[in-house]
C-alpha cells in the first residue's frame, strides 16, 4: 500500500506566509512542513524593496489604509486592509524581536525608505535591498530551532486528500511524491502557502518554483477561487535573457532613477502626475507603450554615482555580473510578471471555502491587494495573515477523519523534453494574449491554444498541468472583466467602468 504519514498541522510552502505559520503553529502541535526544492526556494527571499509598516513618525495606520485602498482601485476588502495596517507593525517588531536584521538609524529606530504610491516612508528594509532574504534567513532558523516542525524538502504535491461526511467534503491533507514516492500525508489542517505563479509568463522576475501549484490543487478539490484577472507586472526587471529576471527594485525610483526611452528622453512625468513614482501599472504600461514605439528602455540612476552600490549591493553585483554599471551608465529594464492579487478566497483567519484547508501569502486572495498590490505590502500581508491561520489552528479537533488509504503510483514523465516544450508554449502564449495588455480576440485564442496544448501533456507532467491550469483561469478570468482596472487592462475596454466596481469573478 501506499506510505501514509499523520501530522497534525501539514504546511506546503516555504516562503514568508508557510515559515511563520509553521513556527507559530508549532507552539500547538506537531507541523510537517513540504516544499518543492529547499527551504530557501521562494519568492520570498528574492524580494528586495521591504516591507511597508506604519512605525515611523507622522505615519498612522490609517494613512497606510488609505494608500493600500487607493492603488487597490475600490476592490480592496476595507476590513481585510484594516487588519493589514492594523496588526502589521506589531508583526515586524516580532520579527526584529526573533533574529531579522533590520537596517536602523543610529538612533536604533527602523531606517524607512519611500516607494511608489505612498504617502510615508514607511518601508523597512534590510541589508539594503535584500530584506526577503534576511526574513528568509531569521524564520528558517526559527523553523530549523523547533523540535515540533519536520521538514521535508523536495517534496511534490500531486493533489488534496478529501473526505465526504454528512457536513460535506473536508480536506484532510494531501497526495505527494517523495523523492519519486507516493504518500499520502494525514492532517487535522492543510495550509497552502505556495506562492504565486509568475512562471506563467514569458517575462517573469519569479522563481522558478512559482509555477501556479497551489491555485491549480485548490481548484481541482473544489476550492473557492478569486480576482485571477489581477496579475502585477513589475516595471523594472532587468532585460536580460533568462528565467527569471531580476529585479530592480522600485526603491530605486524612490531614490530618485528616471526612465528613459531608446532616444534617451524622459516620458513618465507627461504621463502621470506621480511620474515613476506612479502605481505600478501605470510605469508597466507606459514602459511597454515606450518599447512598441521606440524599443528599449532604461533606468537611469547614474545621479547617484558610488552611492548606488552602498544603497543596492545586491542589485548593483546583479547588474555588474551582466556586464552593467549603473553607477555610470543607465540600467536596461522591462516590464514582468511580479505577482497574483487574486487566489484562493480566505476570510480573516485564511480559511478557504473548502473545511479544513488554509491559504495564506501569494497563493491567497484575502482582499488585501484588491485590482493593484501596493508596494512592500506582500510580505506585510505573509507575516500578518500567518499570525492569524496559527492562532486559527489552535483550535482544530484532534485526529479527523481521513478517507481509507488506497494504493496508487506517481505518474511516470518520459519525455521532459516535450513538457518542457509545452510549459514554454504556454508562457509564451500568456505575454502575447494575457498580460499587460489583454484583447478578448486575443484572449479567446489564448484560451483555445491553452486547451489544445492541454490534450497533449502527458499524465506525468504534473507541474505543466498545474502551469496550464492556472493559466487558464487568469485567462478566463481576464476575458470575462470587461473593464481596465488595476493590474487588468484591456485595450479593447480601456475605462475603468462603475458596473464592475466591487465585483469579484469566482470559480
């Protein structure tokens, strides 16, 4: 028969939102925590810009909530965003509390930076521009510390395990493979905490791990799903061929960079009234508009001379390995996917729709982002919706019911050639039909390829089925919005129209 192991709290994730739910949720039980490749292996530990608190003086709560709810173009959940601001400050300070480095003044208060679109500097950074990887670093070694968390690494989730009694279908944990093993993982709760699925785009500063997994688990077991339609595409990877690409940061712009054009002209202050500091749509559109009429375009911070690389160490080595010096010369930049407002409906404590499952992080859609995630709010939204799924755990009965075990394999992949080929096709149909800018023409025959390519995977190209799955229903999503808001344009309805305002496109 099939391995079955017991746990009382399964975690599938290892970025900010699955590390602190399972060092939180240690404090009441037992936590096996899975992931994909290490526990280091998340968009996490690539964010650079920090995360944004109101802890500085003159800034409040209230002014952050206003700033969240503004670049959320009125599809924020304004109690979610409360709970957001609200408890966020006290969540950084934990974290300071248990090991994170943070950059502090010589008073020792946090050092805040600025970033697009809000009111405050506000934003905690570490190290500079590596703030994901210091919070990586000080939650793993929490993790790492507790005697009730097992990890287990490389670890595929195939599928939720479901139970069906007189109240309905319950998820009880999950199908995975170990190291190529099938076992069934048994627990009282399941949280999904797998990130985002930037990886379905041809331009992309994701991991490579961010491949959709858990939107496409959830959907399959009948999970509640949401706002698939909102994809934030970062203004400024560097152009640069490879998967992913890496970031600039928008603190970069904070700072002061410009963006130029192929003939070396400014074009972001005759756009908008904010310039770059413009919502990220707005500098995504406008720098894609730039590269179809005038090809590449640059992030020109060569004001800053050597103080570019104490600022930014990281993004400076990044841009000097590829032959780039942005102290002396304009950095190449475009627009990529970044990250998914939308995904599994939660409410406050991060249930989903689907008893007994949890998501929290990128994975979630907790109203927070609504149209148009503010900058630096997605590891404040981690470490703040975490807090709430562990103190919800506590509360889970001991031992539920699980189904019977039953006697299944791994499904065999014996041409990974031939799904990576496919993965390929389905990104590269995403950029042209799906992303920054989105036509239902286009649209409707992004959808017809995504089903056409899906005939053709094989049974064992697990993660390029989640890939064309989730893809799918951004698309789907995408078609079905007719209107421009936030993250979602379509230049066919290019108005943000009042009809569409406050509506939520589920499956």
């Amino acid at each position: 028969m099939t391995d079955r192991i017991r746990t009382r709290f399964l975690v599938i994730g290892s970025g900010v939102a699955g590390l602190h739910t399972a060092w939180r949720a240690s404090e009441h039980g037992p936590v096996m925590v899975l992931t994909k490749r290490t526990l280091f292996d998340s968009a996490t530990a690539y964010a650079q810009g920090g995360i944004a608190a109101a802890l500085g003086a003159g800034d409040s709560p209230d002014l952050h909530r206003a700033d969240t709810l503004a670049a959320g173009a009125a599809l924020c959940d304004a109690e979610a965003v409360q709970v957001l601001v609200q408890e966020g400050p006290a969540r950084v300070r934990e974290l300071q509390a248990a090991g994170a480095r943070f950059d502090l003044d010589p008073d020792g208060d946090f050092k805040l930076g600025k970033e697009a679109a809000h009111s405050r500097h506000r934003i905690v950074h570490a190290h500079g521009d590596q703030t994901g990887a210091e919070v990586a670093r000080a939650l793993v070694a929490k993790v790492r510390e507790s005697a009730a968390v097992t990890v287990q690494e490389t670890a595929r989730v195939l599928d939720l395990l479901l139970v069906e009694d007189e109240d309905g279908v319950h998820c009880a944990g999950v199908r995975a493979s170990l190291a190529g093993r099938p076992v069934e993982i048994v627990a009282d709760a399941t949280v999904l905490a797998t990130g985002g699925c930037g990886q379905i785009f041809r331009y992309t500063t994701n991991p490579q791990v961010a491949t959709g997994d858990g939107f496409a688990i959830a959907h399959r077991a009948g999970a509640k799903l949401g706002d698939m339609e909102f994809v934030q595409f970062h203004p400024t990877a560097l152009d640069t061929p490879e998967n992913p690409l890496a970031l600039v940061s928008e603190a970069v712009r904070g700072e002061g960079a410009v963006l130029l054009n192929a003939r070396g002209q400014r074009f972001m202050p005759r756009r908008h009234r904010l310039a770059e500091l413009a919502p990220r749509d707005v500098v995504a559109r406008e720098i894609f508009r730039e590269q179809q009429a005038h090809g590449q375009v640059f992030l020109d911070a060569t004001h800053m001379g050597a103080r570019f690389a104490e600022r930014f160490p990281g993004i400076d080595q990044l841009c000097r390995a590829r032959g780039i010096d942005p102290s002396q010369e304009p950095m190449p930049v475009t627009p990529a996917a970044h990250y998914m407002m939308g995904g599994i409906v939660t409410d406050l404590a991060g249930r989903s729709s689907l008893p007994r499952l949890y998501a929290v992080g990128e994975v979630a859609r907790t109203g927070v982002h609504g149209a148009n995630r503010l900058a630096s709010n997605s590891l404040l939204e981690g470490l703040v919706f975490a807090e709430r799924v562990a103190r919800d755990l506590a509360h889970t009965p001991l031992d539920l019911p699980a189904p019977p075990a039953a006697d299944w394999s791994v499904p065999a992949l014996d041409d990974r050639g031939a799904a990576q080929v496919a993965a390929d096709e389905i990104r590269q149909l995403m950029w042209d039909h799906a992303a920054i800018a989105r036509t239902a023409s286009g649209l409707r025959r992004c959808i017809a390829a995504l089903h056409h390519l899906g005939s053709r995977l094989a049974p064992g190209a697990t993660e390029e089925r989640n890939l064309l799955t989730t893809a799918t229903l951004v698309a789907e999503a995408a078609l079905l919005r007719k209107e421009s808001r936030g993250g979602h344009f379509r230049s066919d309805f290019p108005k943000t129209r009042r009809k569409w305002q406050g509506k939520l496109i589920t499956w």
